[in-house]
C-alpha cells in the first residue's frame, strides 16, 4: 500500500509544478499532456495521469476516428426501430412483440496477439458485459477471425489460443457461438483480427444506461477484485503500434473467470428485475478510469470515489495501477440509498463481492459547467479533482492528414485480365477444388466444432450456414438473425467500395434466411492513423459505410475503431468488419444454405447478375497469388431488391433453401450447399467458364424452388426487378457443371475430402 506521506496528493501536484511526469511512457504526447495542465490549472498527479492517459487513449476516446465518425449520425437513415443510438455501451432496436434487441462487435487484437488464450477470452467477456450493462440478457455471441497464412509458424501459436479462449469463455457462460468468419492472408502475420461480437435480448422498459443522477446515490463496485492485470490495456496494447518485443507485453493482458462472470450476469440481471439500480457500467477498458468518468459526464452531478475501499486482490496496488487495471468481471452501479441493502442482499445471495467506493455529488454555484467534480481520496487525501467530462467526453480531436497510398493507382491498374485462365477441363476442375479447399472457404469445422452452438435451446440456425438465427423468447417465433462479413482485399483496391461490399454481402447473408435487415454495428480494424495512406483508406472505408447505411435505411447503432493494426510499418489489410442485425417473423420459415435432399430434381436459381469481377478475388489470391484491380461493382439498389425478394420467398414457401455468392463465386456456393446437404446438383453455366464459376459479382445468391413454384418465383422477381436463371436441379451424388466448352464432375466424397481436410492439415490437427 502506497504511505500517505508519499502519495502524490493534488495539494503536492499545485506546489511541484515541475516534477517530472512520465506522460510519454503512457501513451500521451506533449500537446495531450499540455491540455491536461492547463484544464486543471496546474500538473497532474499520477492519479489524474492515469486517468487521462487511459481515457485520451486512440483505443477509449477516438481521437483520430471521431471526425470521421460523425458521419454515421450525420446521415443516419430514420428508422422506427432505433430505440438506443451510438454513444451508449451498444445500440439497441425493436424487433416487435415488445422484445428489444442489444448488439455490438469489438476488437481485442493485439492482447491475442501477446496472450492468445486470455486475450481472446477476455474479448468475450468484454463484449459480454457490454450487453448486460444495457439490460439485457446476453444470448448468443459470434466472432470475425483473421490470421497469417495457416502454414505459418506464428499462425500456429496464435490460433490454436484464439479459438481456445472463445471456446472456454464462451461455453463456460452457456451461451452459443452462432456464426462468424475465419480468414487467412500474409496481411494478418503477426497482427491478427479478434473481433467478438454478442447479442442480447430484453423487453423495451428493461433498457438502462451508463449516468450517474441523484446526490446522494451510491456508487457501488461489484464482481472481481482488482488485481495488476491488464493495467495499461487500453494505452500500451490497443494504441500502439506492434514491435517484436510485444510478447513481452502479456502483464498487459488482462485474465477472465467465466464462472465469476456467469454469476455477474445473473445477479446483474435480478438487480435490474428489482429495480435496484439507476446507472450502471462495466469496467473494461481503462477500468475504474473509464466507469467513473463515464458515469458521472452522463449524470446530473459529480462523484466522490474513496480508492482506498475498491477490494484489491493485491494489497500493493497504488493509486494510479487502480486505476489502470483492466481486471475482468467487474461493474459499477450507482444505486439510491433507500435500495441500497436490497443490492447488497442480491449481491450476497449470487456471491457477488460488492462494495460502496463512493457517492455522487451535487453542482454547487459556479463549480463547473461540464457536471461537477470527480475527486477522488486515497486514506483521506485527495489524489483526483479533475472535470469528468474533460477525461470521457472532451478528450482531443485530431484532423489527422490523410492522401491516397502512393501505390494506390498502380494497384488499381494491375488488373485480373493478364491472369492466366484454364486450357482444360482438368484444370478448371483441379483450381475449384483448389479454391474450395483454400483456407479461409474450406470447412472452418476444426474452430467451429470447439463453440457449443445450440446451448439454451433458442439457435435456430447456426454456423456455417449464412446467419446466425436465434428466438427472441422461448415462446414465440419471432428471432433475429446476425452475419458479420469483411474482405480486406476488397477494401485495399477500394476503401469506399470495399466497405460497401463488405456491408452488402452482411445484409445479403441475413435476407438469405429470410430476415428484414435492421441495424448495423462495426469493428473497423486499421493500421496506425499516424499514416496518411491507412488515415486515407479509414475515411474513404467510413464514408462508404455511412453512404450505404443511408441509402438502405440501416442505422449505425455502435461499434468499435482499433487502429495500428501493424507490425513495425507493415500495416495489414484495412478490414472494416460489418455486422447486420435483422428480424424474422417466424423462425420457422428461415432458409438454410443446404441443398435439402427432399427436393431432388428441384431447380436451382441463379438470382442477380454475373460479370467478369475478379478482381481482389479468391480466384485470383489462391490461383494466382494476386491482389490488383477493381472490387466487384457495388449496386445498392440490386442488394435491396435480392432481400426482398428473399425474404418473400421465404415467408410464402417459395424457396427451399437459399445461400448467398460472394467469397469464390458460383462455384464454392455449388459446393457448400451440396455438402451441407449431403447431395448433389447439375448445373449448366453460359459463357467464359472462370467467369461464371469464379466471378464475385455482387447482389447475387442461389435460391432452391418447392416443385410447382416455379413460375411464382419468376413472377415475384419480376416485380422486384431481380435478374432470376434456371440453371439446373438439385440430385445425385456429384457436383457437375456442364459450360460451354465442356464439363466438369466433382464427386461429393472428393469434393468433401478436400473441404473438411484442408484446415487441420494446413493446421498439423489432423
């Protein structure tokens, strides 16, 4: 424990203005550390430095980002559905029947990196609690990897303690893993993509908000005791760049307990039942830094924190490490004095530690305009008075420079047309097996099968099919359904339109279960904005999503920015990761992407159009080892119309199954649906064979039709101005596609072979 007489009280900080302070070391540069002294009217003490360190952080307070970030409130689209906005810990939209829907995805990536099982673990409990602290029951979760090639040592260490530390958060919470992606590119070496996403569920008047209003309320702690890990999480790990002295970072990773977390969790939600709290907050990044501010720039007053009664699980703790520590599985809830005994009793009776640090304060005369103070005491002395909302709300704004890559053109220009395309029939066989049996399109199955998908019975429809769909309640058919899709090689040829396509293929999965898409929430991963060329690639990437949002009428309700995403000065691949909320009716109605066996001799449709778009595509990245062109054309409008068309033609019965076309084209489509239902098709493709099989033209997706609704389907795409081709049957025991020049037969045992084994072998897991 840190000796009074050697604390660094704000008493010493006004009477040793020229101590030297270590702002540098966290993450602050002069400017940064300039303002704070001349908001408090004198040098901070260590305790205010930790604050503002933490919560200026690029990770806490967007500074490079939040310019570009406006726009998503700018040209938010108006939608009836929005009931909680951007600002809060997630969005929040009505899915009907008095239910309300809380989602959000985020980022833990470099702490993967250092710490691969914890890392990723503690990514689920984040966004986890980011859920509860809405209200709501969390029901499912999801997550959007991205690694070096398989091949690759690095990959080796990383992966293997990234899917573990999901599958043991995970699991252990009782919630299941209802979708995501896998992928892999030379890009991601060294700095890979952990991007964790949950879903919660609750009734519109359960909805609660991080504030802190009334003088007089309490300020409570509860959950985990505060221990050294993951002090400095938000500063030295999420905003800063990777070098390979990382690994010796791990004291900055922060540790989870799932079990402590399962009990928060269900003790957090009789707390809301009862009424029991009027604010509350998680303590993820930057830790009691973050929740006090937070709650007291969102409440009517101040706050006054004792540091000295926050249970420490190591007595040595000073001031500021309190502050600073990312300890998981704690919240902070501000309760009324009269219900106070009742949160106690509640905490007790789930096991839950809790105890008051503090209460809020009343404004009184001139003290401050921005919301009173927040100070806080140490054994008595005050080692923080400080203006909340300067740490959470007021931090720096940068306009940072930003110009195209200088190799930006060049790229653009190197176009898929000099590839060369297949002379045989054997060729053309041999590269769909190669694309389809690429890492990244094969079978994810060997990550897949370690997440329980069907846990508290509501999955509907899970992984690998095109969403995640879940019931809303255990009674009723009303769910949602959830995708999350990114393709950073899309996005390197063309921030804007890359984006866009990543945002589209999203909402394309969720219509191909049949659902409405409502809502959108993103975690847009970035090398350092200290470089134009990613700062250039970052706001022509938000401007595309804000534009597509708009015109679609799908509201940006949160998210996540994590940016120096790199190694050294290699950046990876700018990959906004986009995840579509939508709601279904009757879950009984949905559509898998699985050829059904019941309907051999059924026809298969092609809807939308195909173009020779190759370019950033699978084809040309595993065939060719080729990056260069133009992004398939985004056509808005055409995605739309396909949705509504889907979603119609589940609802009537129309369509028997339905599986979108994006990654490897018409061919890994045909595959996939054939093996997730076990039999086989005939299909007929006109025209340049890599073209139609290969090409990754958007606005596209296969639909299966009952017998005898044929002609109901053409009419209902007629209407809606949806391109619609009969290009074959469902039967058999192989893939065959017949073209112009001749044909191509993938037995369903090969083809299956290639799928499932291409991941453990590139894994050494057989």
């Amino acid at each position: 424990m840190t000796e009074t007489s050697q604390l660094d009280t704000v008493s010493r900080a006004e009477t040793s203005p020229d101590t030297p302070q270590p702002f540098a070391e966290l993450g602050m540069k002069d400017d940064e550390y300039a303002r704070v002294r001349t908001i408090l009217g004198r040098r901070p003490t260590s305790a205010e430095l930790a604050i503002y360190s933490v919560m200026w952080s690029e990770h806490c307070s967007y500074k490079s980002s939040k310019t570009h970030l406006r726009q998503f409130g700018a040209k938010a689209p108006h939608s009836d559905a929005l009931l909680v906005g951007m600002g809060e810990n997630a969005g929040v939209v009505d899915v009907g029947d008095g239910y309300a829907v809380t989602f959000k995805i985020e980022s833990h990536n470099h702490p993967s990196y250092v710490e691969p099982h914890q890392g990723a673990a503690t990514g689920v409990g984040g966004i986890v609690r980011d859920i509860l602290t809405m209200g709501a029951r969390p029901v499912a979760v999801m997550d959007a990897l991205r690694f070096g090639p398989a091949e690759a040592a690095d990959t080796h260490r990383v992966l293997p303690g990234v899917v573990s530390g999901i599958s043991f958060y995970g699991n252990c919470l009782g919630l299941p893993n209802i979708g995501g992606e896998l992928g892999f590119d030379p890009g991601y070496s060294a700095n890979p993509l952990v991007n964790a996403l949950c879903v919660g569920v609750m009734r519109h008047d359960g909805i609660k908000l991080a504030q802190a209003p009334g003088p007089g309320n309490k300020v409570v702690l509860f959950g985990a005791t505060t221990g050294p890990d993951g002090i400095g999480g938000a500063s030295v790990l999420a905003s800063a760049n990777f070098d390979a002295e990382s690994h010796a970072k791990r004291p900055s990773v922060q540790v989870g307990d799932p079990f402590l977390e399962k009990l928060l969790i269900e003790c957090s939600l009789e707390l809301f039942e009862r009424d029991l709290v009027v604010g509350i907050q998680d303590l993820g990044a930057a830790g009691v830094s973050c929740a006090t501010t937070e709650l007291a720039a969102g409440g009517t007053g101040g706050m006054r924190i004792a540091l000295d009664r926050v249970p420490l699980r190591d007595p040595r703790l000073t001031p500021e490490e309190i502050l600073m520590s990312e300890s998981q599985e704690r919240m902070m809830a501000v309760v009324e004095p009269g219900k106070l005994e009742a949160f106690l009793d509640t905490c007790a009776k789930w096991d839950i530690l809790a105890t008051v640090i503090g209460e809020v304060t009343e404004v009184t005369g001139e003290e401050d305009q921005r919301g009173g103070r927040l100070v806080m005491t140490w054994h008595g002395e005050t080692v923080v008075d400080l203006p909340p909302r300067t740490a959470s709300d007021e931090g720096p704004v940068y306009e940072r420079p930003y110009h195209k890559p200088a190799d930006q053109d060049a790229l653009q220009t190197d176009t898929p047309a000099r590839l060369a395309r297949p002379v045989s029939d054997a060729e053309l066989r041999e590269q769909v097996l190669t694309v389809v049996g690429s890492p990244g399109i094969c079978d994810a199955g060997w990550v897949t099968e370690q997440y329980d998908r069907y846990v508290l019975g509501n999955t509907v429809l899970a992984t690998p099919h095109d969403s995640g769909v879940i019931r809303v309640a255990d009674t009723g058919d009303r769910g949602v359904a959830l995708a999350t899709d990114g393709n950073g090689r899309y996005t390197r040829l063309d921030p804007y339109a890359g984006t866009q396509l990543a945002y589209a293929e999203a909402y394309r999965n969720v219509a191909a279960t049949g659902a409405r898409p409502l809502a959108v929430t993103n975690c847009l991963n970035f090398g350092s904005p200290e470089d134009p060329g990613v700062m250039w690639q970052f706001a022509e990437a938000t401007r595309g999503l804000a534009d597509a949002c708009q015109e679609l009428g799908t509201p940006v309700t949160g998210g996540n920015v994590s940016f120096y995403n790199q190694t050294g000065a290699t950046a990876i691949h700018p990959t906004p990761v986009i995840g579509v909320l939508g709601v279904i009716d009757d879950v009984n109605t949905r559509l898998t992407s699985a050829f059904p066996a019941a309907t051999e001799g059924a026809s298969i449709v092609l809807l939308g159009e195909t173009r020779e778009e190759l370019g950033g595509s699978a084809w040309a990245s595993v065939i060719h080892d080729h990056l260069g062109g133009q992004p398939p054309r985004v056509d808005l409008a055409a995605e739309a119309a396909l949705a509504r068309v889907l979603g119609e033609a589940a609802a009537t019965g129309l369509a028997a199954a339905a599986h979108d076309l994006s990654d490897g084209g018409l061919a890994v489509a045909l595959a996939e649906s054939a093996l997730r239902g076990g039999v086989g098709c005939a299909v007929q493709v006109a025209g340049d064979a890599v073209t139609a099989l290969f090409s990754e033209s958007a606005a596209r997706a296969l639909v299966v039709v009952h017998p005898g609704s044929e002609a109901a389907l053409t009419e209902l795409c007629d209407r809606h101005g949806v391109p619609a081709t009969a290009i074959g049957t469902v039967g058999g025991t192989a893939v065959r596609i017949t073209h112009p020049a001749g044909s191509v037969d993938l037995p369903l045992p090969e083809l299956r072979a290639t799928y499932e084994a291409a991941l453990p072998a590139a894994l050494d897991a057989v």
